[in-house]
C-alpha cells in the first residue's frame, strides 16, 4: 500500500515558531520520501529528497528525517515566505507515485 | 538553465479531445523521465504518470490510466498529455515535471508553470 496520510492538514504558527509535518506510508518504503512546498498560484518546487537531503538553495531551517513508515518535515523557526502548503510524495513505488494530501501552513 | 514551459490555459466542452504540451529545454530529453501531476481546483497534488523519453517507457496511476495518454517527441523535446473525451470533472491544473535522471525512484526536481483545463458546457 503506497498511502500517504499526512497530518496535520492545515496548522496556525507564528513568526519565528517551529512547526512539524509528519506523513506516514502505508508500507516500509526505506527514504523513498520528497518534501515539496507550494505557494498559491505557484508549481510546487522540492525541498528535500530521499527523506533528508535539501536541495540546493532551500534555507537550513529546513529539515526532513524518517525512514520505514515514518517521515517528519521539520521548519525550525518560520519566516513569513514559509507560509505556504506542504506535500510529501514517496516514489518507493516505481509504477505508483502518490502525494500526501497537503498541509497547509497559516499565519496566526 | 533547465526549463519545462507548458501550452496554454484551454477551455472545451465535455465530449471534447485535447493535447497539452510541455516543452523542455537545457538538458538531455531523452535520458530523464518526464511526468504529469493533476490539481484540482482547491486540492491537493495527484501524480498522473511519466514517461522516460529514450525509450518511451510508460506508466500510469491506476486512476488515470485508460483516461489520460501520455507520449513524448524527442525531435522536439516535447511530451504531451492527452484526453479522447474531456469530462467536467477533469477541470484542473496540470504540471510537467522531470525526475533526475532514468532512475524512477527519485524526485521531481523541475516543474513547468503548469497548464489551466476548463471543461464546461
């Protein structure tokens, strides 16, 4: 089962808050596991691969760990730019990709 | 720079077919697979399928195949989604974007500006 159930599906914070998103796959799927975030308007644009490699250009107050059936995204103190929606998305499935259903990311 | 740059917002009537593109520039087409994710208004991403251009290697989520075809022209780097009989339901956004390399195993690491699908009677 290639389910991703992510949680929470939306969460209030404040500048300088830490904030977490954990998904959870239905099956052990090693680090086959991406982060992306989307501004509204936006494509999406990926922040961590393989569970926790940031991309080139994404701030180090971002952070993804987890492997097996558990991932966490983790923003260590939110800047206003970070206020946007989350996607976890595993590829251990190579003939069934599936997103998790997003968290949305608001200001309080 | 790698670049992925779609065709147009379209609007069709159910029954209707439609081709969108996506365009890309900056790498070697051939050698990376190139897929399609659905985002309908207001929700959440939905991964279609891709395709891995050298050798047209094809595959779909159980929920668009027989809906959707997937193709690609290496003569000009192009890859397209298609639609036989456009429903409502099928109002979208739709995004190309390229995993890495020919491993499927990995990441969309770049995504086109997306493409608006209006189907209405």
């Amino acid at each position: 089962d290639f389910q991703m159930t992510q949680s929470p599906s939306s969460l209030s914070a404040s500048i300088g808050d830490g904030v977490t998103i954990t998904c959870r796959a239905g099956q052990n799927i090693n680090t086959y596991v991406n982060w992306y975030q989307q501004n509204p308007g936006e494509a999406p644009k990926l922040l961590i691969s393989a569970a926790s490699s940031l991309q080139s250009g994404v701030p180090s107050r971002f952070s993804g760990s987890g492997s097996g059936r558990d991932f966490t995204l983790t923003i260590s103190s939110l800047q206003p730019e970070d206020f946007a929606t989350y996607y976890c998305q595993q590829s251990f499935g190579t003939h069934m990709w599936t997103f998790g259903q997003g968290t949305k990311v608001e200001i309080k | 720079e790698v670049q992925l740059v779609q065709s147009g917002p379209e609007v069709k009537e159910p029954g209707e077919a439609l081709k969108i593109s996506c365009v890309a520039s900056g790498y070697s087409f051939a050698s990376h697979w190139l897929g399609w994710v659905r985002q309908m208004p207001g929700k959440g991403l939905e991964w279609m399928g891709f395709i891995y251009p050298g050798d047209s290697d094809t595959r779909y989520s159980p929920s668009f195949q027989g809906q959707v075809t997937i193709s690609a022209d290496m003569s000009i780097s192009t890859a397209y989604l298609q639609w036989n009989v456009l429903k409502t339901s099928d109002t979208a956004m739709y995004y190309c974007a390229r995993l890495p390399g020919g491993n499927p195993r990995t990441w969309f690491d770049y995504w086109g500006q997306g493409t608006l699908v209006t189907v209405s009677s």
